[in-house]
C-alpha cells in the first residue's frame, strides 16, 4: 500500500506495518517467498510422516501432534501469502485498508 501523499517513496507492507522504502518493500517480498517455500517443505515432511503412521511407524500421540503442527504451518504459510500479495497487489492493499 502506498502511502498516497504527493512524491512519496514509501510503502505500508500491512495494516499494522511501518512505512518502508521501496527497497524494503521488495526484501518483504522475496522474504516472505523464502519463508512460503520452507514452510510448504516442512508441511510435505510432516504431511510425509503423518502418512507413515499407517504402517505403525509413530504412536498415536504423534500422529496428534504432526497434525496440529501441520495445521499451524499450513495458517501461516496462508498469512505469509496473503502479506505478500498485499505488498504486490494494489488493489488488494486497497481492500485491506
């Protein structure tokens, strides 16, 4: 989200962000892409270990705990997501305030 006022250079990464400079702006994005791309190759491990408990690979207390990991993954990859696209998107900044 820009900032709107004439000649200015910053840009509002979320609602409760600072304004950043453009060059900031672009380390949030290529950050938040890293921290997408980790999190979607830990949810596939933890997605790959939860299968394994078919075969009596884990106890049952593990397979709970794998999936409440993956679910918190899954919400925070989805957040990370949504930041990043707000920070590229215009018009989606826009309908986030």
């Amino acid at each position: 989200k820009h900032c709107g006022q004439e000649n200015c250079m910053g840009y509002k990464l979320d609602e409760g962000a600072n304004w950043v400079r453009e060059e900031r702006l672009h380390e949030a994005e290529a950050l938040a892409e890293r921290r997408g791309e980790a999190l979607n190759g830990a949810a596939r491990l933890l997605d790959y270990i939860s299968r394994r408990t078919d075969d009596g690979w884990a106890r049952m207390g593990e397979l709970k705990h794998y999936k409440r990991l993956l679910a918190s993954i899954n919400d925070q990859a989805r957040e990370g997501a949504i930041l990043a696209r707000a920070a590229i998107d215009p018009e989606e900044a826009k309908e986030r305030g």
